[in-house]
C-alpha cells in the first residue's frame, strides 16, 4: 500500500468543473488580496474593493473544497 494514492482526477464534468473553479477563486482572490496592498500604497480608494473581493473569493473557495470533499463520484 502506497503512503499517498495517486488521484487520477474525475471523469464526472461537473465535478471537475467545481473542482477547476475552486482553485481559481483561491489563488485569485489570495492574488487580489495582494494587489489590493500595493493599490493601497499607490492610490487609497481602490484598495478596500480589492481586499474584499479577494477575501469573498477565498471563502467562497473554501467553502467549495469542503463541499467537493462531501460529493462522491458515482
């Protein structure tokens, strides 16, 4: 038996879609969350729109990983 098992991904479209959007939204909103610190040192207005954008994005990115690991493919 194997220390990790190889995940060869799903077959299930709209599985692998959620799975896809999932890590859009995380490391977009994480690069957002970055952005809105260089924006803010630049120009002050734009910044918080970023920071809570990018936050939205990350949560809702969260909340995707913990439901994608209650579906199970069929």
């Amino acid at each position: 038996m194997a220390f990790f098992k190889k995940y060869n991904g799903t077959t299930n479209v709209r599985l692998l879609r959620m799975e896809r959007w999932t890590w859009v939204l995380i490391y977009g909103g994480l690069m957002s969350i970055v952005l809105s610190t260089f924006v803010d040192k630049i120009q002050g207005q734009g910044a918080p729109a970023f920071l809570l954008g990018g936050a939205l994005a990350v949560v809702a990115g969260v909340v995707m990983v913990v439901l994608r690991s209650r579906l199970h493919e069929e």
